[in-house]
C-alpha cells in the first residue's frame, strides 16, 4: 500500500513541473496513474479542493482551504509542519456499515461522513472518509488492512 520511493521522487518532479509552467493561483489536484509495468501518467490537473487534502486538517499544522485563500489574497502561505504521521482511506456506501463498527473500537480513526441524498446513495459512491494517526504510517496502514474492510470490496467485486 506504500509507494516505491522512486515513483514518488517522479510525483514530487511532475508537480514542481506543473507548478513552475500553469500560470494559476490557489489550490489544484494533480491526479496520477500508475500502470502495471510501473509507467506513470497524470490523469488530470484540475482546480477543486481536493478529498486527499483533508489529510491536512488532521496532519498537518495548516488546512487546504486556507492555503488556498492566502494564496489568491496575495499573503504568505503558512510554513507546513507536520503534526502526526497520518493516513487517509475513503470508504463507499457498502463499507459504511463496517466503518461505523470501526468507529466503536478505534480511538485514534477520525471519520468524515458526506452528507449527500437519498437519489445519491450508489453503493459504490463515496460515502466519506477516514483520518487515522499514529506514530508509525506502517503500523497505522496494518489497522486499515487488519479491518479486511477495503479486501471484502475487492474480493465481492471478483466474485461479482
């Protein structure tokens, strides 16, 4: 569930690409695609606050939605520090109920639920996501893999 470090020191060298060339201010998502034989592509550069920036609210000393307004004020972006090694995982519809469970046993899981309609609630929609802390981003990674919670989704759309 890690990522090889040499895939990311290319994610870091793509996004100090695009940030150097787009002539934009604020805050924008850099979507990648990692294929089987390792090749990576950007997917898409859109201008959204995007869902795996909620992990700064939790890990960090600043949030997205403030970076972003500083940046079109014309003020100095706030100096990042991280607070806790965190990791996120959204979960669907059909995972809701195990993670509500989860909610019960793990002090150290943050939980956002999206608020969404009745016409919205697709199984396989997004239904929020999780934040989980701790000292170790290995050990906090075995939590989310110990919950089986993400492989039964796997494994009922391979039996499917």
């Amino acid at each position: 569930m890690s990522i090889d470090p040499d895939v990311q020191t290319e994610m870091d060298r793509i996004c100090h690409e695009i940030v150097a060339n787009v002539k934009y201010v604020g805050v924008f998502e850099v979507d990648f695609m990692l294929n089987d034989n390792g090749s990576l592509y950007v997917k898409q550069i859109i201008p959204t606050f995007g869902e795996a920036g909620r992990i700064f609210d939790r890990a960090t000393t600043v949030s997205q939605f403030e970076q972003h307004l500083r940046a079109i004020a014309g003020m100095p972006l706030s100096d990042i520090q991280v607070v806790k090694p965190t990791v996120m995982a959204a979960f669907t519809h059909d995972q809701a109920n195990a993670i509500r469970t989860q909610w019960t046993l793990k002090p150290n899981w943050h939980f956002s639920f999206y608020r969404q309609g009745h016409q919205d609630l697709d199984s396989q929609k997004l239904a929020g996501h999780i934040l989980v802390q701790g000292d170790d981003v290995n050990k906090l990674l075995e939590q989310l893999e110990d919950t089986e919670i993400w492989s039964q989704d796997s494994a009922d759309s391979e039996n499917n």
